[in-house]
C-alpha cells in the first residue's frame, strides 16, 4: 500500500501544501491535523493535488475538514491541479462544488482577491462539465 506523502513551503508569500500518493483511511486523520494546523498559521492554503494519484471519501472528508476549519477562520483552503481520479471522486461524492478548484497553484494564486463569478470554479476552469 503506498500511503501519502505531505509537504509544505512558502511560495511568493502564500503557503503551499504538496501531496503526492494516496490519500485514504489510513492517512487522512493526519493530513486533515496537518493541513489545519497549516491554515492556523496562513489565511490562505492552496493545497497542491498534481501528485495526488488516489483518494477515497475518507481523504475527501480530510480535506473538507481542513477547508471549513480554515473559512471558519477567515481564511480558505483551495485545491490546485487535481488529476482526473481525484476529479471524480469529487464529482461523485458531489463535493466539488464545495472547495475552490483551481487547473494549478498559479491559477490559485492569481485568484486571491479576486471575486468568484457566479459560475462554479470547477465549470468555469473546464476540470468538470457543466451540467
């Protein structure tokens, strides 16, 4: 079983997350822990997913966890670069719509400050259909 591999950096003054592998039961209890203590300490997060080969609802729910600790907060976690697996996942658990889905970190960069048209991030990006 390859498990996930998480790291962060500052890039141009924001935080960036990096995952790389599988995100699934047995690592989202810490990647949820980790990506929240790193939105206690940025505003914002964006959360590199190009890595990211695999996930499964539990590592959905490990990042929904981190986004809503992080709005909570007055901040937000955005998700960059996620691959087509990753995509559906989403789009099946139908919780795209919850998170701000980006084609890559400088999109997600590029996007602060700026306000969400009325078009959903995913539709408008092309990563998902609009329906």
């Amino acid at each position: 079983m390859f498990s996930v591999d998480l790291s962060t950096s500052e890039r141009g003054g924001l935080t960036v997350a990096v995952l790389r592998g599988e995100l699934d039961v047995a690592d989202a209890a810490s990647v949820a822990a980790d990506l929240t203590a790193a939105a206690e300490s940025a505003r914002v997060v964006i959360v590199d997913l190009a890595g990211l080969a695999f996930i499964d609802s539990s590592g959905v729910a490990a990042l929904a966890k981190a986004t809503r600790h992080a709005r909570v907060g007055g901040g937000d976690l955005l998700l960059a670069a996620a691959q087509q697996p990753v995509l559906r996942v989403l789009a099946t658990t139908r919780l795209a719509g919850a998170f701000s889905l980006h084609a890559g970190v400088d999109e997600a960069a590029s996007s602060l400050g700026q306000s969400r048209a009325a078009v959903p991030e995913p539709v408008r990006s092309g990563l998902l259909p609009a329906t």
